[in-house]
C-alpha cells in the first residue's frame, strides 16, 4: 500500500461533520442526553414567559434553590446506580436542620463542633442503612424507609412539631450569602460553590477503581463478587455518600429555609425522580451523576414554569409521579431497542441457520479435545476435588 493509499484509508476513517451531527443527535434522544434537551427547552420557556429570568442575576438565584436538590440527587445516584434506594435522605435532611438549629443557637463557638457532629451523624445513618441492607439482607427500600420513619419520629418529638431553634447568621451565611462584588452577577453564592465542588469530587470520584465498582456491583453483583469486590463495604458506601449529601443539604437549607420540621419531608422522592429524569436506570448499573444533577435542575426548572404558568402547587407530586413513570418506561424501551439494534448487527446475514450434521460432527469434536483430562480415582484425589484435605 502506497502512502496515498494510506492517507485516503485513514481519510475515509475519520466521521465527517454530518456523521458527528448524527451522533450528537442520538446522544440527545438517549436516555442520558434527554435530560440536557428537556432543560434547555424547559429554560427557553421560562425565558418566554419570563424574560427576567435569563438575567444574570435572577439565573444564578435560580442555580442556588435548586443546588440543594441537585447535591441530594448527587448523593441518591450512587445509591440507585448501585442497585438499591434511599428513602431516609428526606428525613436526614430534616434531622440536620434541627440539629443545627437547636445546638448551635446563638453560640457561633458551637458552628466547628456541631458541624462535625452533623458529619458524623450523617455517615452513622449511612452506615445503619449499609450493614442492615448487606448483612441482613433486608431489602433497602424496606431498610431506608423504617429510617426515615425514624428519624421523623426523633424530630418531632424533639421539637413538638414546631419551628424551633435559631442558629448563627455566621452559620446561616453558607446557605443565603456568597461571594459579593462579582461583575454581571453582583453575587456568587455559597451554594453555586459548594455544588460545583460535590458535583467535581462525585465525577472524580465516579472516574475512580472504587466508582466503576459500585456501577459494576448494581450492573452484576455476582460478577462484581467473583472480581474480588467486597461487596459490602462497597454497597455500604453508597448510602454513607447519600447521607452525607443530605448532610451537605441539611446545611444549606437552613441559610434560607429556616428550622422546621418539614424541610426536609420529600426530598427523598425528588431525589429519586431527579436520578430517574437523568437517566439513570433503577435496579443499577447505568447512568451518569452529571445527568442525575441536571435532572434535579430540569425538575425544578418544569415546577417553576408550571408555577408562571398559574398551575397549583398541588399538582406536584402527580408530576413527579409521571415523570417516573415516562422517564422509566423510555429508558427500558430504548434500552431494549439498542439490545435489539446490536443483535441483529451480530448477524447481518438474517437469523442463524440450523448446524448441519456436518457441524454437529465437527463440534462435538471439538468439545471433546477441550474437555479436561478426568482427575484419577485416587483417595487424595477425591479430597481435593470435594475441597477435603
């Protein structure tokens, strides 16, 4: 082959610009790039509606309501890509307001200490919910949901259902202040930043031999088992990362939201249809954590248009509710159509033939060749291949 011959094959290799368009196109109606298409139409009719959204200003406040719903949704990727739920992220969330709440007070020496203690609490739940799901072998739905029964339970005893506790504005300030003075959008918020460096760690950490194994333990958890995977400490991991996020939630929300009781109740739901609207498939083992936080953007982003649009707030959970079931139904039907798109690839010619005798002959043959050598009929044998001694 000359090299003219060279550079026209390795030409024609390369995809033209309609072949990308095509692919970027797929992308946009798969399951994981769906998700980026419905924002941007979604924003775009906000836009209209509203044409002070598209401000600078008013966007990134837009950014900084929906990050603590996009953190906990982070933090409910790596529990369903891992093939299991957490419904007790609503309630850990609640249980971190008012904790914040009550033993911080007024006494901004407190913020260190009970920061720490919320941490710790929060990977104590995770923890609970890990080793009961994976030496139990209760099944987390059941497992998460007697937590958040719990945890609810707790803070309503505590505070009597009531509105109690007043922590430090300088505690407060992580939720509703920010970096001031910043050109074009006169205020960066705490909770931009923080959600940027959660989304940054989990797409660092979902890159890492320890994120791919919690995708593979959701995708095949037998086959995660004989790859040498401790499974348990892997699946427990999973819920120690959602109960931490909820931490990171929990303190975000009291900036702006106060100390209630029922700050928290039902993020646990949004969360999960946040994950499903981004593709991410429930039983485990696809999806990205990218698309599971524009998810929880796209959701918030569809509330807000139905709320200009003058539709009740009542409606809420009907949406979501439909949203899980659309976003559900598309995935396995897409899912499926790729299995079938890949199968009839492997066999271009049409569907596979009957073996003559001819090859039955000759593969019988060739299964005979590879069988192993039978193993002697010895005592020392017969221990060995009984796992004796």
């Amino acid at each position: 082959m000359t090299a003219t011959d060279s550079r026209a094959t390795t030409t024609a290799q390369q995809p033209t610009f309609l072949d990308r368009l095509a692919q970027f196109g797929r992308t946009l109606v798969s399951p994981r790039g769906a998700v980026f298409l419905l924002l941007i139409v979604l924003l775009v009719a906000i836009t209209v509606m509203n044409p002070a959204f598209a401000e600078p200003g008013q966007f990134i406040r837009f950014i900084q309501r929906v990050a603590p719903v996009a953190i906990v949704a982070i933090g409910q990727y790596f529990v369903i890509v891992g093939g299991e739920f957490d419904l007790s992220m609503g309630s850990v969330v609640t249980a971190q307001v008012v904790i914040a709440g009550n033993l911080i007070g007024q006494d901004e020496s407190k913020i260190v200490p009970v920061t720490i203690f919320m941490f710790a609490f929060g990977a104590l739940i995770g923890l609970i919910n890990g080793l009961v799901v994976s030496f139990l072998r209760v099944p987390s739905f059941i497992v998460t949901l007697g937590m958040m029964l719990a945890l609810l339970g707790a803070v309503l005893y505590w505070t009597g259902g009531a509105a109690t506790g007043n922590p430090a504005d300088s505690f407060r300030e992580v939720g509703r202040g920010g970096i001031r003075n910043i050109p074009v959008l006169e205020i960066l918020p705490w909770s931009v930043v923080v959600l940027a460096v959660v989304l940054a760690l989990a797409i660092w950490f979902a890159r890492r031999p320890f994120g791919r194994t919690i995708i593979a333990l959701g995708d095949n958890p037998v086959t995660a088992r004989y790859a040498g995977a401790r499974v348990w400490w892997v699946k427990t991991s999973t819920f120690i990362i959602s109960s931490l996020s909820a931490t990171v939630a929990g303190i975000l929300l009291v900036g702006y939201a106060g100390v209630h009781p029922s700050v928290g109740r039902g993020y646990e739901f949004t969360a999960i249809t946040a994950v499903v609207l981004g593709g991410v498939v429930l039983g485990g083992g696809r999806g990205w954590v990218v698309a599971a936080a524009a998810g929880a953007f796209a959701l918030e982003a569809l509330f807000t248009l139905l709320n200009f649009a003058g539709v009740p707030s009542t409606y809420r959970d009907a949406v979501q509710g439909a949203i899980i079931i659309l976003a559900v139904a598309y995935a396995a039907t897409t899912f499926r159509a790729r299995r079938r798109g890949r199968a009839l690839e492997t066999s271009p010619g049409g569907p596979p033939q009957a073996p003559g005798p001819d090859a039955s002959k000759e593969q019988a043959a060739n299964e005979a060749s590879a069988r192993p050598a039978p193993v002697p009929s010895t005592q020392r044998a017969d221990n060995d291949t009984k796992g004796g001694s």
